[in-house]
C-alpha cells in the first residue's frame, strides 16, 4: 500500500457532497434513500464527516468524481477516515 500512497495524488479541491442515510435507533433505513447534508471540496467534506461523533459516522458518506486508485465515487465511512489520515500525512 505505500508505493500506492506514494504514487497517488489525491485532489482534496474537487467537488464532493456529504450525504446522510435516515436511520432508526443508529442504523441505516435501506428503506429510504440518502440525502445531501453539505457540498463543497473533498477536503471540506471529510472534515465535515470527521465532525460527526463517531458513534453515528457509519450513517454518512461522502459522493465525488472517482480519482483511482484511492478515492471512489461513493466514499464509506472506513473510507473517508482513511483519507483523513493520508490528508494529515502529507
């Protein structure tokens, strides 16, 4: 993984929506769909994810254009926190 890292550029400038799945006693409704919380650049939107307690985390996640090999277009929650500590890295 440290010559992916090394290799990767990851644009914490591009565009990324924060979205939010309804839940029912702190677990995702796969009955509803997910909606926009915030906008703005990736590295916004990570902050904002890593604003929220931990304990609710796993109902977020962050949508952006793919940057393979290391950011997807649908970011779960291990994702995002993930890409906090390689954006604390560099």
């Amino acid at each position: 993984m440290g010559d992916v890292v090394a290799d990767s550029k990851v644009d914490f400038g591009a565009r990324a929506a924060l979205y939010k799945w309804p839940s029912l006693a702190n677990q995702r409704r796969p009955d509803r769909e997910s909606y926009q919380v915030s906008e703005g650049t990736l590295d916004e939107c990570i902050s904002a994810f890593m604003d929220k307690p931990a304990a609710t985390r796993h109902l977020y996640e962050i949508r952006t254009a793919a940057q393979p090999p290391l950011v997807t277009d649908i970011l779960s929650p291990e994702h995002v926190i993930e890409l906090s500590r390689l954006r604390e890295f560099l």
